[in-house]
C-alpha cells in the first residue's frame, strides 16, 4: 500500500475526521444561491519531494497576504502525516498551495518554508508548516545610510529596494518628497520600504518574484465580481483609516468583503462588487485565504478612496517630473495631473462604458466630465459638489460659485499644468456639446497639451489652440484635499 493512500482519510485516526463529519451531518443549513460548483472545493499543497491533496489528506491553512514587503507568513496544518512525510518538509524549501472549485484553480500561495512543528492533540498528531510568500531575500539591518540634504524620498526608497536583489518590475511613484536635511536610514531594510513607500504614496509588494512600486489605488483587473451569485458572505463592511506621512495626511476608506473561497484574489487585485451596500471598482489591499477542512472562504479588504491634505512643512514636495514646489496647492495640483498621465490610452469598452463612469456610478453616458471628476478623487482631491459628469459645468461653477478660477475664453490667459480646459461655455450657460479635459503642460504660446477622457473614446493626448477654450484653475489648496 502506498504511503500516500495509507496516510490518505480512509486510514486517517478517526477523532479529528469524525467530529469533522459529524459537524457536517448535523448542520441543516447550507448556503442559500450559491452554484453548486461552488462547492467542489480542494486543494493541493506541493514541494519537491510530496504532493498532498484535500481530498485524501486531512489539512487547514491561513494565508495572508497585502501590500507592503514585508513577507507574510502562511501557516498549513496537516494531520497524522507518517514521520518519513513530515522530512520531506524541510526549512528553505519551496512550497506552493494550488486550491478552488472544480477546475477552476490556482496558485494562493509559493513560498519558502520557515519553520516545521509537529505536537500532538489528544489521538491526533498536528504537523504545522510556516511559509514565507514569495521571500528570496533576507531581511537586513542597514548599519546606516547617510543620504545628503536635497535627496528625495523616491531616490531613498529606489535604492533601498534595490538591496533587495530581486527583480524591480514597475516603479512609479505617485508624489515626492525632498529633504532639506541629511536623511539617515538604519534598521530593518523591510520597514524602511514601508517608510518611504507610504511618503511616496505608493504600495510595495512582490509577486512571482519581482518588486512592484506603484500607487496605491493602481492594480490589475482581474475582471470578476463579487457579489452573492459568485459566493459573497454576508454584507460588505466599511472601514476608514487615517495616516500622516512628512506633509501628506492620508484618509483612506474602503470595505471589507468575505466570500466563498476565491483563488483570484491577490494583492493589488482590481474587483467588481456588486451588493445592496455598495457597488463600484475597488483595489484589494490586503486578506486571508482561509480553510478549515470543511469550508474555505477568502476575506479581502479593499480601497474605495484615498483623499490626502497636505499639512505644512519645512521642506519641499513636488512632481515625479522634477518641478519642485513648497506650496500644499501645486502637491496636489500633481497628484491630479499625475493621476490623469497614468490613465492614457485606457479606452471605454463601447457605448461609453468605461472603469471611470463604473467606479463613480454613471456609466454608458458621456464620460469626459465623469474622467476630470475621478481623476480629482484619485487624486487626493476629493469629487466635486457639483454636476460633474456635465462638461460646461465645471466652468460654470468656477464663475458664478467661485468654485477655482475662472479664464474665460480669449481673456490672453496662459494655461498651466492640471488647469481644466472646457469647450463650449459661453460664459452664461451650458452648451451640450461641451468637452472638458486637463492640461497637461504649461502652454508655450498659442496651443497647449491635454489629458482628456472620452477623446475617440479613450483617454487620449492632443495639442490644442488656446483661443478657443475656456480654463479652469481648481482649488488645489490643502483644504481641499
């Protein structure tokens, strides 16, 4: 007989296995609308030397993961395993967990063993596995590192995840912060990151073995929905939080969602959710895929919006681009700009259904006004308290509500980077065929550049003629933030 049908559940102890059956047999309830494919749940753990199944090994498992670099520590169960098994999980060696319905799984987990454990509990011999996600590096102590006063954040936090020695796969930060100081560093490699990547505004992670540094609202759509047909729990939980970073103070609210076991969520994760209480295109944070030996659920926490106020301070903030600033105004007049730079090229799936409208809750209508507003919010602006899907509106509000500056159209006005552009305000009302974008660099003479959503139906660039539009200056000030 086979080690593995030996150890498998038909030759298992029965205590453990018992209860667990009988838990089963007991309960009248099930969950109510949910497929019933939903229910075909298994799971695979592998190394080099042993593959373990769920259908004929008794095993749990809490895998966390989130997005800052510090590795995550998964811990896997497994009962009664003969002793020859239990050596065949060694410190250091690589492990993976592929788990979900039917034949629909993935990877949750690909790691490095930490640490092996085995105890006894009654009858039943309990073989705990820890595992490292994605970690092939180990965490160091900088001595010290002195970086130079006019060093920026972003330089500090490139150089520090270059110790890494992993793969660096995308770096962009989303703000900036220059030191009118020398800038030590010592400690944890680990929580410097963490540091320097919340001054930068941006989430840290790996995956596959590779550095990713970018926003922390940009991520990957993995074109699901969450909602009670795909195995929703219960009803979304709205969460707020709060941090001060250097002269950025971040709001950041969002919801935390349980669900039947799903493989495709994962750090950075873009998801549909679609409930009574709340619906729209969030970005996943941080969660848990969790089994019991019985049931397997996934919990995610994820970002609905992060609005940031600049607070006052003695050294300076500015661009990616290298335009220095000291005022909270110009910070997050680039933070917006910045966020509308990201999105070119991004194009609406037709009859004007795009993420933007989808997100804000007015999607398949005319979306350039839709686009300036998510931008705002993305930002760390917030949206306006007018009818900002309207393109004139925008205007209107700057001249007769005060709402920015208002430039009316041949006023010899010179356009400047993250001013609003509005075309076909006459100044008294509204005209239906207006457009509204940004712009995207200070205008040069008689033409400018633009960021402008719903232009041949996708977030484009063009270079305009500054005589026939109407600008925008909005109230970049801390206390819009």
């Amino acid at each position: 007989m086979s080690e593995r049908i030996y150890e498998g559940r038909a030759a298992v102890n029965s205590s453990r296995l018992i209860s667990a059956l009988n838990l089963a047999l007991s309960s009248e309830d099930t969950l109510p609308g949910i497929p019933g494919e939903l229910f075909d749940f298994s799971a695979v753990i592998e190394t080099d030397k042993t593959i373990l199944s769920s259908k004929e090994f008794d095993f749990e498992f809490d895998i966390p993961f989130d997005d800052d670099i510090v590795p995550n520590e998964a811990e896997i169960k497994i009962y009664n395993l003969s002793k020859q098994t239990i050596n065949n999980f060694k410190k250091d060696n690589a492990l993976t967990i592929t788990a979900g319905y039917g034949a629909d799984t993935g990877i949750v987990l690909n790691g490095k063993i930490s640490a092996v454990k085995t105890k006894h509990s009654g009858v039943d011999k309990i073989t705990s596995v820890y595992v490292l996600d994605n970690a092939d590096y180990k965490d160091i102590d900088i001595v010290e590192q002195t970086f130079t006063a006019g060093t920026t954040a972003s330089y500090i936090l490139r150089t520090l995840l270059e110790k890494l020695n992993l793969n660096i796969a995308v770096f962009e930060t989303r703000r900036d912060h220059k030191y009118d100081k020398d800038e030590s560093v010592k400690g944890s490699v680990t929580e410097a990151i963490k540091k320097y990547a919340d001054i930068c505004g941006s989430a840290v992670y790996i995956h596959k073995l590779q550095i990713y540094c970018r926003p922390i609202w940009k991520g990957d759509n993995i074109h699901f929905t969450v909602c009670a047909d795909t195995g929703m729990i219960g009803s979304p939980e709205q969460f707020e939080e709060e941090s001060t970073n250097e002269e950025y103070k971040d709001s950041i609210t969002g919801y935390k969602i349980q669900m039947l076991f799903q493989h495709r969520m994962a750090t950075a994760a873009i998801v549909n959710v679609s409930s009574k209480d709340c619906n729209g295109s969030f970005r996943v944070s941080e969660g848990t895929h969790s089994f019991d030996g019985l049931s397997a659920t996934t919990e995610i926490k994820c970002l609905e919006n992060i609005t940031t106020e600049i607070v006052e301070t003695s050294t300076e903030s500015f661009s990616s681009e290298g335009t220095s600033s000291d005022t909270g105004s110009s910070s997050m007049r680039e933070m917006v700009i910045q966020t509308a730079e990201a999105e070119i090229g991004v194009s609406e799936t037709g009859n004007n259904n795009n993420k933007y409208g989808a997100e804000l809750g007015q999607n398949g209508v005319a979306w350039c006004g839709i686009f300036v507003a998510w931008c705002l919010k993305k930002g760390g602006f917030g949206l306006p308290k007018f009818n900002y899907a309207s393109a004139t509106a925008y205007a209107y509000a700057a001249q007769k509500s005060g709402w920015g500056t208002y430039h009316a159209q041949g006023s010899g006005y010179t356009p400047k980077r993250g001013d609003i552009f509005v075309k076909g305000y006459t100044g008294s009302n509204f005209n239906s065929n207006g457009h509204v974008g940004f712009v995207k660099q200070n205008s040069s003479g008689s033409t400018f550049a633009t960021v402008e959503g719903n232009s041949s139906n996708k977030v484009n660039s063009r270079v305009l003629n500054v005589n026939s539009y109407t600008f925008v200056t909005p109230p970049y000030t801390p206390d819009n933030g």
